[in-house]
C-alpha cells in the first residue's frame, strides 16, 4: 500500500494496516529510523510487579479496568464499523 506524508510531517497509515495492527487513535507509538527504514510500531506500555498470592504480576500502569459496559460499547463499534446489524 502506499500513502502520502503531509506538509506537517503526518502520516496517514491506511486503515487495514491500522486494523491488523491493533493500531488506535491516541495510541502512543516508537518511531525511528534504522537500518535505512522508518520503523513504528506500538509504545511499551509501563508495568509494576505486583504480588498476588505466590505469583509476581506484571501490571500495566495507567490502564483502567475493563467493564462490561465498556466491552459491550467496543462489540457494538465494532459491529456498526463491519456494517452488521444485531437482531433477535
């Protein structure tokens, strides 16, 4: 696929890229050059260790709990983005 850089430096990444990626608006992301090439991919997200029980936890800072309204309202995005239609 090919895309074009703007007058400011932006970049549009096409949307089928961005999907197979992951990639989200806001998402914080690396950009660098090596090698001869502009690599970017998603940032590092920040963790703590924490002790649950026995274990060590990686916990990702910054992150807020995952509820069932905030899935429900992701699936329903979703589903009007694909163009499905829920039903009975």
């Amino acid at each position: 696929m090919k895309t074009t850089i703007d007058a400011a430096g932006r970049l549009v990444i096409p949307k089928e890229i961005r999907r197979q990626a992951g990639l989200q608006p806001g998402m914080p992301l690396d950009v660098r050059w090596q090698d001869g090439r502009i690599e970017i991919e998603p940032a590092a997200r920040p963790v703590r260790l924490e002790r649950r029980g026995r274990f060590l936890v990686a916990v990702a800072d910054g992150t807020d709990e995952l509820t069932t309204e905030i899935v429900e309202e992701t699936r329903e995005a979703l589903a009007r983005e694909r163009g499905a239609v829920d039903g009975p």
